[in-house]
C-alpha cells in the first residue's frame, strides 16, 4: 500500500497545561507538522501569521481565556537603536560572529547547560539531554543557520542563536548566551546583530518569538524600535506596552475549527 503525506496540513491542539510566562493561567497550541517538499513555504507563510517553528513542528497560542502571547518582529527599516543599545554593541565589538550549518557541538550543549541552569532551572527545558539538544538544533527541513558568538582572540563561545532564513526575514527561533557576562547584555546584542544581519541581505524583518504582556522573562522585546506584533489576524505596530491590556474574556477566543479556517495556507501547487 502506498503512503503519500495529507495535501492540505492537518492541525491540532495540544492539552491545556499551566502557562509558563504567567501564574495562574493554562496555555493551549495550536499546531502542525512541517514536512515534506514544501517545507519553507509552509513555515514561509505561518511565519507570517503569528506562528512559531520548534523542530518539525509550527505552532502558535490559542488559550482559551487568555491572549497575553502575541508573536512579535522588528521591522528592520523602522529599527533606531537607542542609547543603551548603542552601548551594549559598543561593549562587545570585541565579538566575533560565525554562521555555520544547524549541526550541535559539544561546546554549544555546555554553554547551553549552563545558561538554563542559571536562568530557567525550572523551566520545561531544564532536563533536556545532549542528544534533545542535538534534535533541537539539527532536526529542521528548512534553511537554518546556528550563529556562534566568540572572542575576536579566540576566546569561548559566549552566544549561540539557532535562526531561520524565511523569505521575509530571519527568525530567531532560540537563543542562549553565558549568564556570567551579564555586563554584556548578549541577548539584547544577539538580537542588534540579528538586525544587522537582515539589514545586510535586505530582508524586511526580524522576528523574536512572543511578546508576553506582565512577563519578565519575555517583556523584555517591546524594548526594540520597530516592533510589530500579530494581534487579530494582522501585524500591528507596537503601541505603549503598558497600555495593553490582554483579552480574557472566555468568549474573546475563535473556537478551533474557525481559526483554522482562517489559515492561508501557500499555493503549492508545480509550476509549469
């Protein structure tokens, strides 16, 4: 019997589970595989519309009674650096940065250890293993690339992103850096180069993950110039933060079937 994959993606939800960014709340995903030929066009196009890759898998919020996490990008041509991103480059001009191909190194794993056991010791991926890591960073069937921040002289590795190349920007799909250069604000640094880099191959956007109204861990992006975020079915410029206020009403949610059908999906379809 011959097996062909589904020519429509087919999409599920996860189980509600204790939200990670915020007490009190359950989180729900909605999500999909990302496989087969069309690959970077699936991830091209759910990008776009507020979803996020982990591995094979594309993925977005879709809590029931809560809208706190919405997906967040920078657009490179309204980016100004301000004061204190102008001095957090400054102070790690002695950096160097390498792109190399998504293959782990036992090097990234120890800097990887060491950086959730000093700042996510009770996160949810606190007891991955080198061989978890190493799907982490090798399991993609798009165009990633791992880039490794060293010493100009030749120091240790100090900050590793695993990004993806979409056609409309880099994707920084997680990053991870040494907690004891806490001087060096590598994850607002990562994020400046990561700008750069757009910058210099001409892609319109950096895109950061979630932005989490009231959540330490990830409130941090709506420090950037430029920020957009996608918040009822279209990218938005960022407004005063501190005047958002998330939707938890448990009406304020589409049920599953409705946003599914709100998806576009990408035309893939041969071209003659």
């Amino acid at each position: 019997m011959r097996h062909t994959l589904p020519l429509a993606p087919q999409f599920y939800v996860t189980a509600p589970q204790p939200c990670p960014y915020l007490d009190g709340r359950m989180e729900r995903k909605l999500f999909t595989a990302l496989q087969g030929d069309n690959a970077d066009k699936l991830n091209d196009s759910l990008s776009q519309q507020g979803f996020r890759r982990s591995q094979n898998v594309l993925y977005r919020p879709s809590c029931a009674e809560c809208s706190a996490c919405l997906s967040a990008r920078i657009d490179v041509s309204a980016f100004k650096a301000s004061k204190s991103q102008k001095r957090t480059s400054r102070r790690n001009s002695d950096l160097a940065r390498r792109a190399t191909s998504p293959w782990a190194t036992e090097e990234q794993y120890d800097l990887f250890r060491t950086y959730l056991d000093s700042r996510h010791a009770d996160g949810g991926m606190a007891d991955m293993d080198v061989f978890e890591f190493a799907a982490m960073i090798e399991e993609t069937p798009i165009r990633s690339r791992v880039i490794e921040y060293t010493a100009k002289d030749g120091g240790d590795l100090v900050g590793v992103s695993l990004t993806d190349v979409l056609s409309d920007g880099l994707s920084m799909v997680y990053s991870f850096y040494a907690p004891d250069e806490a001087h060096r604000s590598l994850g607002t640094y990562m994020i400046l180069d990561h700008v750069e880099i757009a910058r210099e191959a001409d892609l319109p956007y950096v895109y950061l993950g979630y932005w989490v109204q009231g959540s330490q861990k990830m409130g941090y992006k709506s420090n950037f110039a430029g920020l957009e975020v996608y918040l009822g079915g279209r990218w938005q410029k960022m407004k005063d933060p501190k005047n958002f206020e998330p939707n938890t009403h448990p009406l304020s949610t589409d049920p599953i079937a409705e946003q599914v059908a709100n998806i576009s999906l990408p035309d893939t379809r041969p071209t003659r």
